[in-house]
C-alpha cells in the first residue's frame, strides 16, 4: 500500500534535511521544496496528506503558500512551522485554516503527534466527506442521467480526483453517460480503462502516463455481466482504500442501473397494457362522447338565442370539458399503441421553425424573445417528420407556459456525436422543482389545470421509438433545458 506523502517546504536546507529524516521514519513518502514555486510546482503534480510549510519565508509567506495549497486541494492538513518568538503568528495561522503549528526547534514527540493527528483528522474527514456522498447518490431521484450524474459528482469530491467519467455499453460500444470534474482533455484513455476493467470484472489502476495521470476503474454489474465502468483520472498514486472507494461508487452506479431498468419494463408493461386497454374503451367512450358535444353545442346555441347568457356559458363549458375528454381518449390511443415510423430525410431546422410558428399561435403572451441557433450544416435526419413534429411543438408549447410572464426562448440545433443530432429547447421560466423533474415523463402528471399528462410521455415515447434520447435540466425560478438526441440515420 502506498505510504502518506507528505510535502515539507522551508528556505534552509538543514531544516529540511532534519525533517525529511523524521518523516521518513514515520514511514512517510517526503517531499521537499525550497521556495514558494516549488512548491507550487509540487502541489500541481501530485496530491499530499499533510504538509509543513514555514511561516517566515521570502518572498511568499507559509500563509499565503497556504493559501495556495487549499486552493488545489480543499482537504489538506497544513503545520505552520515557527521559532518560539513568533507563536502568536502561528496561532493567527490556525485562525486562518491552518490545522496546527510546529515550534522550532522541534520535539520528536510534538512532531509525531500533530502530524499523526493531522493524518487521522484527514482520514476522518475523507470518510465523512465519502458517507455524505454516498448518501446523496443514493438519494437522487429522477432519470437514469440525474443519478449517475450524482455519483460522478460525487467520486469526484470523495476521491478528489480531477475527472470521473461513466461509461455505459450500447450497441457495443462503450458511451460516456456522466461526467463531473474539470480535466480537460478527450476522454479515450478513460474509455480504455473502461474496457480493461470490464474485462478483468475487478477494480483496477493505470500505470501513469507521460503527463503523470493515473486511471482507476471499476465494472459495472448488471444481469451478471458487465455492462459498463466508473472511471476516475487522478495525478495521485492510488491506494487500496482508493479502488475500494470507486468499487463502492460504481456499485451505486449498478444500483441506478437496475432500478432503471426495471422501470424500463414496468413502463413496457403499462404501455402494453394501456394500449389494450385503449383499444376496448376507446370506441365504446368516443360515440357518447360525440353525442354530448352535439347536444351541448345544441343546447348552447338555444340557450344564447333565449337571452339565457348564464345558461349557454355553463351549456359551452360543458362542451370544452367533452373536448378535453375526447382528446385524453385520443392521446391514451396514440400513448399505449405508437403508429410504425415512415422515416423520411428530414430538415430539422424547417421542422424546428413551422413548429415555431404553430405554437406561437397557440400562446398569447408579448413578452417572449425568441432566439434562434440553428446549425446551417446540419444534416438530414432519417425521422418521421409527423411524429417528431409532435416533439418539438409539445415541448415549445410547454416553454412558451412557462414564460407567462414573459422570458427568453431559444432553439437550438447541432451536430453531436457518434452520429446523432442535437434539439435543445431552452427557456428562462418559472422552472421545475426537483420533484416536478422527476415526474416528468409519469403517465397523467401534469401541472396545468387543462393538462392531460401525457404530452411528455408521448415526447419520449417517440424520440425513443426513433432511437433517440431525451433529457431534461430545470431550475425552479430560473427556467428549462430540454435536450433531443436523434440519429442521422436510422438504427
């Protein structure tokens, strides 16, 4: 197992050569720097669990190196070393963020002791920081998306590593669903390690790179195969604890998975058994219903000939109560039993903007900016122009609602990757609780007080049927992202 590193910076050399010593002798892996640049430089290319920097140094004080260090790693204990003349210094240090201060010349027994329980205290703070985070992956709720993108946010800050990456497989091919971090770069490597780990069904590392990255890795189970990996990219030497770490992450990732899964066929069930359900209802409800309109539109009309204005106003209320009837009629017949798909090549900024133009006419508000970002280069797309024309105006409908009291809206279209284009539909309206976001796509949840519930249902429905995927980011009070993925060509 790897040994704690410790990084010692002071500008006499003696100094360091006495510490490095003890250190060592506490079986920690020492590192040392002279100058405030060195240790910068250090601090950039690896991770450290304790670290003892001078207070009296020039031209940068042991504070402001300090300072520095908290800022690459939030986590680290820092000892402030002083002479005996200057502990009040040191004790405004600890004020400051410092977990202790060492007097010099040091005591063997002092040295061993803070540093130990700087050591314990990062320890401690590791698992807690690790306990909370499990926590709250395990407590997301929502899309498969939201909860493996909690748990990458949440290796990230377990681990302190600078990129976790989840891969899935589909088709296959390994597909980055999540991310969290700030490494920039392509994510090859990370899609490597991914495929090693799945094939070796254990958790394991890289050996580091050129640039000193290391990846470690951790299958994903499901059905008793692989069926992906949680991949970490960190510029620290791993240890044990830390592949046992990501082998916890990634088993809530296999948790996510599962439980999606299972909701898949749930959902496949409920489709199947609406759409037979429809079938023997759907006749039986729209001749009634066909009468009632008839005879309410009949009444209506005698009742404003009379003079009777309360009569024929309760008379055309009934009338619209029998419209909204019949098109919860309509859209359970289109949700449980979805037509074949006639793929055309479609241009999907035309669709985009007749789509546009419908729903404005739908919505009576002023106030709404439109903008419009559509990629002149975009290909065609193998699609069903009808239904996904559906698509679009429902969730430009829904957008416009949301800006009753005026907003921005914005359309945009782009190419994506492995072959797929990109819808986002984006406004800057009253937004969705994290709640209203995770019953989005719920049979019969609506918001609106006209609202069937099954606008959104039928959206996915349909850009699944097509191949595609759908994902929704809101903000309650600060608006809503909805993004389409669509396959260029037919799959």
């Amino acid at each position: 197992m790897k040994s704690a590193r410790a990084l010692v910076v002071d500008d006499d050399p003696v100094i360091l050569e006495v510490l490095e010593m003890r250190l060592q002798s506490m079986g920690l892996d020492v590192a040392l720097a002279k100058s405030h640049g060195e240790a910068i430089t250090l601090l950039d290319e690896r991770g450290f669990d304790v670290a003892l920097f001078d207070l009296r140094m020039e031209p940068v004080s042991g504070l402001k190196l300090m300072t520095a260090a908290h800022e690459r790693q939030p986590r680290l204990p820092v000892l402030i070393m002083t002479a005996h003349g200057t502990i009040d210094n040191a004790v405004e240090a600890v004020r400051q963020g410092a977990f202790d201060y060492l007097t010099k010349p040091f005591v063997p027994e002092e040295l061993r002791g803070k540093v130990g329980r700087a050591l314990s205290e990062r320890r401690w703070t590791r698992d807690r920081t690790l306990l909370k985070a499990v926590g709250d992956a395990l407590g997301s709720s929502g899309t498969m998306e939201r909860v493996l993108d909690a748990i990458a946010q949440a290796t990230v800050e377990a681990t302190e590593a600078e990129r976790a990456v989840v891969f899935l497989l589909e088709d296959g091919r390994l597909a980055p669903m999540a991310s969290a971090g700030a490494a920039p770069g392509p994510l090859d490597d990370l899609a490597r390690t991914a495929a090693e780990v799945m094939d070796r069904k254990i958790p394991a590392a890289t050996v580091p790179d050129a640039d000193g990255r290391v990846m470690l890795g951790a299958p994903l189970f499901v059905g008793g195969g692989a069926a992906g990996a949680l991949v970490v990219e960190t510029r620290v030497e791993p240890t044990a604890d830390d592949l046992d770490v990501l082998a916890l992450f990634s088993s809530q990732a296999t948790v996510a998975l599962k439980n999606t899964r299972e909701l898949e066929r749930l959902r496949s069930g409920a489709l199947a058994a609406l759409g037979r359900m429809a079938a023997q209802v759907a006749h039986e409800l729209r001749n009634p219903l066909g009468g009632l309109k008839l005879f309410a539109e009949y009444l209506e009309h005698r009742l404003a000939k009379a003079g009777d204005t309360e009569g024929s106003d309760v008379a055309g209320k009934i009338s619209r109560e029998v419209d909204h009837m019949t098109d919860l009629v309509r859209e359970i017949t289109q949700f449980g039993r979805p037509g074949s798909l006639r793929r055309i090549p479609t241009n999907l900024n035309g669709l985009m903007e007749s789509c546009l133009v419908l729903a404005q006419a739908r919505v009576t508000s002023t106030e709404i900016q439109v903008t419009l970002e559509l990629d002149a280069a975009l290909p065609q797309a193998a699609l069903d122009p009808r239904e996904i024309r559906k698509v679009f105006l429902n969730l430009i409908v829904n957008a416009l609602e949301a800006m009753s009291a005026g907003g921005t809206l914005m359309l945009r279209t782009r190419p994506a990757d492995r072959g797929f284009v990109e819808v986002a539909v984006e406004d800057t309206g009253c937004g969705m609780s994290e709640e209203t976001q995770a019953r989005t796509f719920d049979l019969f949840f609506t918001t609106k007080d006209s609202g069937t519930g099954l606008g959104m249902a039928i959206a996915r429905t349909v850009v699944e049927q097509h191949g595609g995927r759908m994902d929704i980011r809101s903000q309650l009070g600060r608006g809503t992202e909805v993004r389409v993925l669509l396959p260029v060509v037919a799959p």
